[in-house]
C-alpha cells in the first residue's frame, strides 16, 4: 500500500462529496472483467483488495481510491504470422497480391477471433484524495496512467477541476540552481544521482549514479550550459525520492524511523495494519509535499478557478 511514485493534481475548486457520497458514486463505475470481445475494461475496486468489500477507505480526511484495469494480451508478432499466412492463401489460391487495406480488414477479423481466447492482465492504480489541502495524489509513475485514473474519476463524479501544480519557477531551474551548490534548503540533502540535459529538444542527456554530484566533472557539464532534470533527494532522513523536471516523484522510499511505526501494528489483522499504515504514510506527505513545493519557488496560481 505504500507509495513508491507521485504524481499530484491540485484541485481548483473545493472537493465537495463526502467519503460516503463518494463510494456510492464509485459503485457505478465498479470494475467489471472484460467480456468475451472487449480488449479491455477500467473500473474503481476495493483499495484493500480482497481483504475489503468498500470502494473507498477513509482516515484522518484522506480518502483512498484504487482503479483496476484488466487488458487483453494478444502478441503482435502473433497477428502478425497470422495476417500474413492468411494473406499468402489469398494470394495462392486467387492469383492475386492482397493489398494494405485488406490486410488491414483480415488483421481486425483474426484479432476478434483471438480475443475470446487471450490472456488477461491487470494493473491496480492507487490514489487518494485530500479535500483539506485540496490535492490528488496518484502512485503512478507515469503521467498518462496517473491521468487515467483522473480522468476516469471525473467521468465517475461528474466533474473534477483537477490540474498538475504549476510552479512559479521551472523545476529544473531549481534543481541547478541546487547542484550548482547555491540555496540547498537546509532540510534537504542532495543524494548520488541525477540527469543532466542540453537545452533544446536535441540536446545530449547524460545520466550519473552513484556519483558525487558535487565533483567538478559534473559542475563542467553544468557550466556548459546543462540544466537538471532529474535529481535524487532526501529530506530529514524521513523520504528520499527523485524528483523531476516536471515535478514527478518516483523511487519513493519512506526512512526507517516511519516504517518503524508501521510494525508497531499487529500483522495479522489485516484491516488494522492498512489503516495505519494509510495513516502514517498520508501524514508525512503532508508534511512532505507542501514542503518540497515550497523550496521549489512555490505554485503560480494565477488563473485559477476560486
């Protein structure tokens, strides 16, 4: 249950529903399997899995929510034998070259007959909402399947003002700004990894690990003119992450004191153990996330709904 990618949304207009009007509103869009001709199916499950029937989980303000989306798995190289084979037969039997919009026709009637009989796959997205800080927290490490999940909970809802923070300042301005050795911020330590671009779109990119980010190799790339785009940090010895260019955290990894907290907790009751853990873990970001926005320059929040 705990994070290990963050992908915020700030919401410009106040979460109204409360947990239970939420859960109803979640119940019609619940998942369901896909059926025997769809390619795939997205829908809200339970965020204690099968340990919980309820669709939601509530604690101290915040409110879980977890998506489920169940896929298809039909190979391409699979289709591809297949049209093929199928379009040499043609060929054999009518004397005849099959042409690209036909082949198109064979490959959409061969993949509908292979779906009643393809594997599934499925993924969980996990999020919670925080109606009092007015943000939307997705453990997604990508963008698209973070906005996915909004998405869908919008339609789900009805409405969603909901939009990625906008900081007043470019992140990887900051984050130069940072490795250059100007403004730490006292609370933060700069770790062992980072990526350093080329403006422009066809600039080089250069990835260091385990490296001394403070060594005069990586101050020449910066006085080339590179920026930072990527760039590991810890803060107060309670969380360490990366952070990106677009203010994306991923390798999350919360400090052992926090997890410490979370053995305090009798494993065996399953349901007692993920609300503490849900608890402990939402409590820090709260601490942590304002805090990293903050020494980032802040969000510009002109234009935004009030």
């Amino acid at each position: 249950m705990w994070f290990s990618n963050l992908q915020l949304y700030r919401l410009t207009k106040p979460f109204s529903l409360s947990a239970e009007a939420l859960a109803e509103k979640l119940a019609e869009h619940a998942f369901k399997p896909c059926d025997k001709m769809a390619l795939s199916s997205y829908g809200w499950t339970a965020p204690m899995g099968r340990h919980g029937s309820e669709l939601i989980h509530a604690a101290n303000g915040y409110i879980m929510i977890c998506a489920r989306k169940e896929e298809k798995i039909i190979p391409a190289s699979v289709i591809r034998d297949m049209v093929a084979e199928k379009a040499q037969e043609i060929e054999d039997a009518q004397g005849r070259p099959v042409r690209r919009k036909e082949r198109e026709t064979i490959k959409e009637e061969i993949t509908h007959d292979l779906l009643p009989r393809a594997f599934k796959k499925s993924q969980l997205t996990f999020a919670y909402i925080s109606p009092k800080e007015n943000l939307i927290v997705v453990n997604a490490s990508s963008a698209a399947k973070a906005e996915e999940l909004t998405s869908y909970l919008r339609g789900s809802i009805g409405s969603l003002a909901a939009i990625p923070p906008r900081l007043r300042i470019p992140a990887p301005t900051t984050m130069t700004r940072w490795l250059s050795g100007t403004d730490v911020p006292a609370d933060f330590v700069l770790e062992d990894e980072c990526e350093l671009r080329d403006k422009g779109d066809e600039g080089g990119i250069i990835r260091c690990k385990r490296q001394d980010l403070a060594s005069e190799e990586i101050q020449v790339h910066l006085q080339a003119g590179k920026q930072v785009t990527k760039l590991a940090i810890s803060w107060q010895e309670h969380i360490t992450c990366i952070v990106d260019e677009s203010l994306t955290i991923k390798r999350l990894r919360f400090g052992e004191e926090i997890l410490e907290q979370s053995n305090n907790i009798d494993a065996d009751d399953i349901a007692a153990a993920f609300d503490n853990d849900f608890g402990i873990m939402t409590l820090e970001l709260a601490r942590f996330i304002p805090r990293l926005i903050e020494v980032f320059g802040g969000e510009n929040d002109a234009g935004l709904e009030e």
